[in-house]
C-alpha cells in the first residue's frame, strides 16, 4: 500500500501547472522553456538540485520572459540557501507576472523560512486573492506553519481549519490540527484528526508516533503497544524509535518546525 509519510521540506505548490490563455497560445521558446521548467520541477520534487537548475537554466535561456521558470529557480535557489539568487529569481518572476499566485505562494515560502513571517504571511494572502489560483490550500498550510514558528497556535489552527474546508482529505492539514489538538490535551479530537489521516494509506514514522503519544495520553496501553511494534518495525532508524527508547513522549518534530510536512 501507499504510505504517508510527512516530511521536513518546503511547499512548492503546482509548481508546473502553468495557466495559458487559449488567446495566447504558446511560442516555440516558450514551448521549449515550459518543457525544461517542468523537467527541472521534477527534478526538484526528486531533491536531484544540480540537475533541476541545469534545466531551470536552459528554460530562461530558451525564453527570457518565462515567468514560471524564474519562481523555479527561486526555489531551488532556496534549497541551495542561496537567498541571494533566490531573491532575485523571485523578483525576476514577479516582473514578468506580478499576480501569479504560485510565485506568491513561493516567495511566501521563502520569506517564512528566512524567519519573516508576517511578510511571508501577506504573500500568502495576496495568492489566496486571486480567484484562477489552483490550489489556495497549500497557502492556508503554509500561513498556518508560519503561524506557528511565532507561536500562534490560534492562528495557525484557523488556517489548517480553513484548508480542510477547501481539501476535507487534505493529510498536512489534519496532522497539524492533531498535533494542535493533542498539545492543548485535547486527545480524543487529536485522535479523530488522526484516524482521518490514516484511512488515506499507511503511516510513515511521524504519524505512528503521534498516534502512539495519542494512547499513550489516554491510557490505551494495548493501542499504544501496537502503534510502538508498528514504529520499531518499520522504522527501526528513525528519531521517534530512538525517543520511543528513551521514554521521551514529549519529542516532536512538529515543534521544531524546520520546515513544512508534507505527504509524499
């Protein structure tokens, strides 16, 4: 079966899903720059950096003027922290198409990882404004992972409720609202959010500790024993087995927040 597993790694949402209007159809240096951005976008969802920007690169050769391959680089930029350059793809991308809600959303991304949080949160807000945006979900997700890196428990838990209602299966958003849920004691809801996330497929590590914490709180010795089993067996390198070991159920990665979980 599928497994879910939440990772550390930044929200590039539809990265190559590229709006044209049936009025413009395509030039041959656009068709070629779009072919090459949505290579290296793959290659970038595959973490292969180095040749995601060799294609990136050979896309704004191909056509200059190619907005979505200027927000690509952005990002791959940032994964090389390279914000230098990342800032200035991004700039490049909104002076070729300043009201695209992905380059929004992205540069949103980056900016909260640099720790600029509410800047973060108001690009964020201008993509969700556009009414031809794809999938405004992802920047209710990252508005509320923001959100929570200052602390705003609250807020970030409007935004992944926000999310929910537009994607009711999405995985991040009932994971941050379990995590949400069990930090303020609330376990029966935390396990409702849960149990959701896990009719969707197998779990990865993340969720079976979670779910473990979960029993563990509401004293389900037997739950928590198979959840323990289920983590050690399948996971047996993994951070949650070594916390598991050393009797530290207060470990999460979601405190940490060193970046967006996503499900891959």
């Amino acid at each position: 079966m599928k497994k879910i597993l939440l990772l550390l790694i930044g929200i590039a949402s539809c990265w190559w899903q590229i709006p044209i209007s049936a009025a413009e159809p395509l030039s041959n240096a656009q068709n070629r720059a779009q072919i090459h951005t949505e290579l290296g976008a793959a290659y970038y969802s595959r973490g292969q950096i180095g040749v995601a920007l060799e294609e990136l690169k050979e896309a704004t050769k191909s056509s200059p003027r190619y907005a979505p391959a200027y927000n690509m680089l952005g990002l791959v930029y940032m994964e090389l922290r390279d914000d230098a350059l990342a800032e200035k793809s991004f700039q490049q991308a909104f002076s070729l198409d300043e009201t695209n809600p992905e380059i929004h959303n992205n540069y949103g991304w980056f900016l909260c990882q640099r720790g600029r949080i509410d800047d973060a949160i108001k690009h964020f807000f201008v993509a969700l404004r556009n009414p031809l945006y794809a999938t405004p979900e992802k920047s209710y997700l990252n508005a509320g992972v923001c959100s929570l890196k200052k602390n705003d428990d609250q807020g970030a838990e409007d935004y992944f409720q926000r999310a929910l209602k537009l994607r009711p299966q999405e995985p991040q958003a009932l994971y941050y609202l379990s995590e949400l849920a069990y930090k303020r004691m609330d376990y029966f809801e935390a396990k409702s959010y849960l149990a959701k996330l896990m009719q969707m497929a197998d779990p990865g590590s993340d969720i079976l500790w979670l779910a473990l914490r979960i029993e563990h709180k509401l004293g389900n010795r037997d739950a928590e024993a198979n959840y323990a089993q289920q983590l050690s067996k399948n996971f047996p390198d993994s951070r949650e087995v070594q916390a598991l070991r050393n009797g530290q159920y207060n470990y999460s990665d979601f405190a940490k927040l060193n970046g967006q979980k996503v499900m891959k």
